[in-house]
C-alpha cells in the first residue's frame, strides 16, 4: 500500500483508533512522523502534511481534521518537519494555523469589539505565550524556518492580512528584519515593506512597535517605507507610518528614481507629485503630500512639481484641514512654515508671482488658500475653547482672551476670520483693499497688521484691531465702518 491509499485509510478511522494506529506505526518505526515520503508528483510530504492538505475549515466538513492533527501534535518529537504551519497559512487555513499555534475561541487575542487595542493584545498574548511555553507537553514551532519556496512565517503572516495570526506570531520573537523574496523578479522585501505593499496598517504597527528600521532603504529602488507608500500610493500605509516618530522615518529621504540628471532621485512628495499629474490618481496623492507636509517634509525641488502643487493649492490646503483635524500639535508648525516668506512652501500656498494670482488681481477675487490656512489657527482655538467647557458664547470667550493673548499666530488669524467676516457683509466692498490682497498675498502677518493699524486708525483694519482689544461702543462701530475703505 503506498503512502496515499493508506494515509486515505486512516484518516477514516475514529479519532481513538487513528491514535493507536500512529501509535503502532511510532513503536515500529520510530521516525515515522519525522519522514518524508515521495508522492507521484515528486513532492514529499509528512503525516502531518498530508493532514493538513485534506483538512477543511468549516466545523460540519468530513475532512474537519483538528482532532487527528491535535494527535500528531501530541506524539511528534519535532513538529517543523516539513513546514506544516508554512503549509496552512499558505493554503489559506488561517483557523487551523491558529489552532497549532495554541488560540483557541477562550484565548484569542483579539476579541471580537473594533476598537481593540493590538498592542496590547500582543503583549498580553506574549505573556501566555510563556505560560504554555512552561507546559511539558508544549510544542515549539520554529518562527525563523523557512519553507522550501523561502517563505518565513512573519512573511506569510503578513500576506494573510489576518492580524490576530500577525500577533500570534509576532508573540513568539521571530526575527522581524529578515528579508523574503516577494515578486516575479525576487525583489527582496522586509516585513515592514511588505506591510506598506499591502496597504496593511495594523501590520505596519504591530513591526514598528516591534522595533522595525522605520527608514530602511530596499531594493534597487533604494525605497524607505515612506518612499514605498507614496511611490505605491499606498496612503493608509503612510497615515499609520506618521503616528512614529519622523525622526526614524526620513521623511526626506531620496530613492533610485531618478530625475533627467540621472543623479537625483525621488523624495516621497516628489513620488506623489508625478501620481498628481495623472488625474486618475490625484485626490490621494493629494492627500499623501498634505500628510507629509504636515509632518515637516520638505515641499519638491523642482520647479515643475513646486508649479503643479500651487495650481492645486486650494485643493492641497483641505486635505490639510481633513488631515489636522484631529492633531491640533500640528497647526502652529504648519501654519508658520506656511507663514516663512521667500521658502518653498510659502510659495506654493501663496504663489504671490503666479499668472493666476495676477488674473484674480484684476477682477478683484482673491484665493481662498491664505484665509484656509488662517481657519486651521481658528479652528483649533474655538475647539480647545470647547474642549475647556467654556459656558459663554463662543465669541465672548475669544474676546475675553485676546487681551492677555501673546501668540502673534493665534492673533493673526483672528485678524483675518474677523477682517473676512467684515469685508463679506459690507454693503459695496472694496475689492482691491489693500490688507485683503497682503493677506491673499501672503505679504502679511501680526507685525504688519500692528504696523497698519496704527498707521491708518479709521481704515477696516484699524477698526477691527482696536475691536480686538477693547469693547467699542455701537455707535463707533457704525461711524467707523462707513469711513472704512480698506
């Protein structure tokens, strides 16, 4: 009887009889469960292999075989022969490899509620990893092995994008920095690259919390995960890489794309540059160079790319809002390099010498982009308001910190929502004021306003800076405002 006809045999036996029929085979051949016997095909394969081949998921299946593998489990001395967690988590069987690796419905470490916390799952899970560890009948499937296609657990974990498999083998140390051979061309991939191709969040913070090089160029593209996400646009792979610190990613690092010098490479805003010249893919690349500008990066050095950006600004500033909306520590670092005359990305916010800018000149419409810029101020300082549970009206509790207010930030863009809110309901506006068009401009700040408003007391700007620190009466608001013509 060859090894099929009978392995066919025996998996139809009860789970008692298959126990004594290995173990009669054990007490004649004491390798027996170590050994590999050729198929017709010219593979090998193990008892243990041949179980999990024919084993199915669903509970009702005939071929439900967990409780004879749990019987090899029991018996074998070495149970990595042959790969056999390799071999379910490549077929798919992510429940059976769960299952060899000791989780069970009493002991999962994720539960079922969405909000799970995973780092925390994973370290409880190391815990009871040590436990069963201790046991005497515990087994030890080697993490590190790889199977014959060079596959590593860590690897196929992460291919399977189940994440309660990811922790479950994450739990037991393996080497988190050992390369694998991922595509057609045997590019070699880290596990934490391979996460951001996947597009695999939890992945990408189960290895970076885990210690992975957050700035490890690879390939012959020389790609860091930064570069890998933009180049890839893989943008949930880059949101989740900024929760680290940006000092470990290199957020400006370049790759081996090069530019017609054939000596510079791409950095990642560059990368995302050339997907927002494609119009199919704009509004996440978009999206991608509001996350790393918000982060420090630095705007491209080319010219081209600097000139796309600007004709997408408006665009550009909301994903920013989107963005910033719930990181309030990155307004003010954003909205002063926004502020820095004469850099690269005042430049772009403003673009003051643009053909466009010179357009909306003439008819007296200025962009949007400098008053969206000022609303991040505003936005987050109404909501910290908000968030201290303030009972006045939200403009009285304004009003009542802008005397002891120092932040000339905070200040200016106070200026600007109170001088738009002005010019928007005066009966015939002025559309070529001159602080509206500095403002538009970017050609203004605190220290300008200041200068204006002592300059030209009754003019719009005065008016409103003096409303900023004192409490006018209604008749000089309504002589002022006639005589407002700027």
């Amino acid at each position: 009887m060859d090894f099929i006809d009978e392995m066919n045999a025996v998996v139809a036996l009860q789970c008692d009889e298959f126990h004594d029929y290995i173990k009669k085979k054990l007490s004649k051949e004491k390798d027996y469960l170590d050994r590999l016997f050729w198929l017709p095909d010219g593979s090998q394969m193990t008892v243990f292999n041949y179980l999990i081949a024919q084993h199915q998921e669903g509970q009702d299946s005939a071929t439900h075989l967990t409780d004879k593998i749990d019987v090899i489990l029991d018996l074998s001395e070495n149970v990595n022969i042959g790969e056999p967690l390799h071999q379910a988590i490549a077929a798919g069987k992510i429940q059976l490899a769960l299952h060899l690796l000791c989780i069970d419905n009493t002991n999962r470490p994720l539960s079922e509620c969405s909000s799970v916390n995973i780092i925390n799952a994973l370290s409880v899970w190391r815990e009871q990893i040590k436990e069963l560890a201790s046991q005497s009948k515990a087994y030890i499937f080697d993490v590190n092995k790889r199977d014959n296609e060079g596959r590593t657990l860590l690897s196929l974990a992460i291919d399977s994008k189940n994440t309660e498999l990811l922790i479950s083998i994450l739990a037991r140390n393996p080497n988190i920095h050992t390369i694998t051979n991922k595509s057609k061309g045997n590019a070699a991939f880290q596990p934490l690259h391979q996460a951001v191709v996947l597009d695999y969040v939890d992945g990408i913070r189960l290895l970076a919390h885990e210690g992975a090089n957050l700035a490890n160029p690879i390939g012959i593209m020389k790609d860091t995960p930064v570069l890998l996400a933009a180049r890839l646009l893989k943008m949930n792979a880059l949101e989740v890489l900024m929760e680290f610190s940006v000092d470990d990613l290199n957020l400006n690092a370049e790759n081996n794309h090069y530019f017609e010098d054939k000596k510079t490479g791409h950095t990642a805003i560059e990368e995302l540059c050339l997907h927002i010249a494609n119009n199919k893919t704009r509004v996440e690349a978009i999206r991608g160079v509001a996350i790393l500008l918000c982060h420090g990066a630095e705007p491209p050095r080319n010219e081209v790319m600097r000139a796309l950006l600007r004709t997408h600004r408006v665009d550009l500033l909301k994903a920013v809002h989107c963005y910033l909306e719930d990181k309030p520590d990155l307004v003010d670092p954003f909205v002063k390099r926004c502020h820095l005359s004469e850099s690269a990305l005042h430049c772009i916010v403003y673009a003051d010498h643009s053909w466009g800018n010179a357009l909306r000149h003439l008819f007296g419409s200025p962009c949007s982009a400098a008053f969206l810029v000022e609303d991040l101020v505003i936005r987050k300082y109404s909501n910290t308001l908000v968030n201290q549970g303030t009972h006045e009206p939200l403009h009285i509790a304004i009003n009542q910190q802008l005397p002891s207010e120092q932040d000339s930030v905070k200040l200016y863009a106070e200026f600007v929502r109170r001088y738009q809110h002005a010019y928007d309901n005066q009966l015939l506006p002025n559309c070529w004021s001159t602080m509206r068009w500095k403002i538009a401009k970017g050609d203004s700040d605190w220290g300008t306003v200041e200068r204006y408003a002592t300059t030209y007391p009754k003019s719009r700007t005065g008016i409103i800076y003096k409303e900023m620190f004192t409490k006018p009466y209604v008749s000089d608001l309504i002589g002022n405002a006639l005589e407002a013509n700027l």
